[in-house]
C-alpha cells in the first residue's frame, strides 16, 4: 500500500460490497491481488495487482492470487484504481489500454483520494468510453448495477436508488 487513504480506501469499498452481496456467492472482490494472465499459462510472465476488482458469476472463496486459466477464463467486470503521484500516469494509460484490450473489463474506474479526481468507463465495441456523471457527479457501473460516487471524500457505492451502501456493521 501506498498510503493510509489508499488501504482505508480499498478496504471501504471491499466491506461495503461484501456487505450489500452478503447473502450472495457468486462474486470474488478484493483489492491489491495480483492477476495473472499469461497465454501460456505462466505465473511468471503476464500478472497485473489493480488496486479493486470485481469478478461476477465465480465462487465467492478466499484466493491467493487470481489465476486467470483457473478461473476459466474470467476477467475482472469491475476494475477501480486509486491514483497516487506515481501510478497515475500508468492507470491512465498502459493499465487503461491493458484493461480495454486484453482484460475486456467492461467497468474501469479511478479515483484519487487526494484531489478527487473521479473517472469511469464502460467499454463499447472493444474500446472505452467516458462515463458521463448523473447530477449528483456518481457514475452507473452497468457490471454492478449501483453508482459509485464521491462522498466525504471517499469512493463510495449507491443503490440505484440512491442509497449509500454502508459497510458490514456499520450504522451509516
């Protein structure tokens, strides 16, 4: 981890989720594990660690890592990135094309928890484009069907109904 806002940030958006799904098994979301995706099914070739994904229609388990070849073929749905100083550069343009090219992750996020900067993309014919913000500035995640937006200067998850997902044991 990078800072303190980046771990509280990953580990905000892992409860909520895990706490609005909790009666739900079919997913697998975490935050800083590595993604390995190599053609020739090598560990020590292709991987990539996105800060927060989301993969739908997997078994809801611990991992170690996300081996791609043994999940049968599964990309993350949902990618988010915290921009820091010097990895933003890099989700902004290498992991961005990496997400939309080889990963075909329809939702990519990032967010920085610094100066709020708040992007977000769902990818159309093979390329990404920019989501557009509702009025209150969330942007619709098509994969999770729920907004994420900014509030009190965290990434946070809303229903479609506008309603704040709170985190596992919280009274938000």
């Amino acid at each position: 981890m990078e800072t303190e806002l980046h771990l509280r940030q990953l580990v905000l958006l892992i409860q909520c989720l895990e706490w609005l799904w909790r009666n739900r098994q079919d997913f697998y979301a975490f935050g800083n594990l590595t993604i390995y995706y190599s053609p020739h099914q090598r560990k020590s070739e292709e991987f990539r660690g996105p800060d927060f994904f989301v993969v739908l229609g997997t078994d809801r388990k611990p991992r170690k890592s996300w081996v791609v070849w043994e999940e049968k073929g599964k990309y993350p749905n949902v990618i988010v990135e915290i921009l820091l100083p010097k990895t933003a550069g890099a989700d902004r343009g290498t992991k961005k094309q990496l997400y939309q090219d080889t990963f075909r992750t329809p939702d990519y996020f990032w967010f920085d928890p610094y100066s709020l900067e708040f992007k977000g993309f769902h990818l159309v014919d093979g390329s990404y484009q920019e989501l557009l913000p509702n009025e209150r500035g969330w942007l619709w995640s098509e994969q999770l069907k729920l907004f994420l937006g900014i509030q009190d200067s965290q990434l946070r998850f809303f229903t479609p109904e506008g309603q704040l997902v709170r985190q596992s044991g919280s009274k938000q």
